[in-house]
C-alpha cells in the first residue's frame, strides 16, 4: 500500500472510532489483517465458543485455523453434510459466546450497514452472541447513509454474487444490483446498525490496509 494511502487510511480511521465509540461499539485500529487476527486472539476466552458467518475477510486472516489450533470450541457449519444439518448450526451460532464476521459498508458517521441472504450473520450482529467480533477495511468507509447503501448494494453484492457463482441475478448478468426478487437474490436482508444497546458487545477492527471485498 502507497504511504499516502497508508496515512490517510489512519486519519479517518481515528477520526471514525471517536464516532464509534459514541455509538457504543469499540473500535480498534489495527495495521494490518495479521494484528486484527492476533488481537482477536487475545480477546477470545480458549474455552469459550466461537460461530462465524460467510466472510471473505475472515477467511484470508487465518483465524479459523488458528481456534481450531488451539482447541476452541467451534460452531462451525462448512463441517456439515446436509442442508438440514447446516441450517441447524447456522442457529446455533447465534448462541455462540463469540461471533466472528465482516462488515459490508460503514457511514462516515459510524453506521455499520450490512446485508445478508439468508440473515443468520445480520441475526448473530444484532442480538444473540455475547461479543461481535467483526474485521473490516477502512476502504468500506463510503460516506454518507445514503452512499454507504448504494456502494454496498451496487459493489459489495455482485461481488459476492460472483465469488458464489449464482447464476440468474442482475448481479450476475449486468454486473450491478438490479434490486432484484430472483430466488437467488442475496440482498434480502439490510440492516442497519446505528448504535450498540450494550456497551462494547460489538467489537471493529478498523484495518487499515484493503483487504477482503
């Protein structure tokens, strides 16, 4: 990353995790996805468990691995074989001391916006888990609400809609959300989180090199 970048990467991020703590969450800035990984280590209890949600950003830090390493509990629902079995595990990861996700967008103003397919990640960020660890780049800060819901839903979406090779979404064929009711449409869920009812539940690393979508 250019050392420009880097700098103004910082400077936002400081300025944003003011805005954060206002709202409640706890921001923690970190370099890189490596320290964002090593400081979730520090933060999960060994013998407390751990669910995540589908997350590129989670996936490249490593972390996964590392909590299975170490012998940690995990709600893991890729271990599954049936469809039934996976959507079980999926509902038990919201009672899971530990949540582990991304964020898709956040406002200038420090609103975290997020959408979701079938909703257990958007479910695990704003009830359920007792912590919400969640990794996002500072490239996700766009601005306003209105921005933020537009570059999340127009970039964020046909991405994943690609990594997960979907087939028939505007995603997909125009390369765009088409703001479509198809059966594969994974925008069925927006929310968005303005504020933490509890204090430091919801825990951003703010990293400030471009990583994940």
């Amino acid at each position: 990353m250019k050392e420009y970048l880097k700098e103004r990467y910082t400077a936002a991020a400081m300025t944003l995790s003011k805005k954060l703590n206002r709202r409640n969450f706890n921001p923690i800035i970190c370099q890189n996805l490596t320290e964002a990984k090593h400081q979730a280590l520090k933060i999960i209890e060994p013998n407390k468990s751990v669910g995540f949600g589908g997350s590129i950003t989670v996936e490249q830090s490593g972390i996964i691995a590392d909590l299975y390493q170490r012998g940690q509990k995990m709600i893991d629902r890729e271990k599954t074989t049936t469809p039934e079995e996976r959507h079980q595990v999926m509902k038990q990861a919201l009672t899971a001391d530990y949540f582990l996700t991304s964020i898709n967008g956040i406002t200038e103003e420090g609103e975290l916006v997020n959408i979701d397919s079938v909703g257990n990640r958007v479910a695990a960020i704003t009830y359920g888990p007792d912590k919400v660890l969640a990794f996002v780049s500072m490239k996700k800060v766009y601005g306003d609400l209105n921005t933020t819901l537009e570059m999340v839903r127009k970039n964020t979406s046909p991405l994943n809609a690609h990594r997960l090779e979907l087939e028939k979404t505007p995603c997909i064929k125009k390369g765009t959300c088409g703001d479509c009711l198809q059966a594969e449409c994974i925008c069925n869920t927006i929310v968005i989180t303005r504020r933490s009812m509890a204090k430091d539940r919801l825990i951003l690393f703010l990293i400030i090199d471009e990583v994940g979508l």
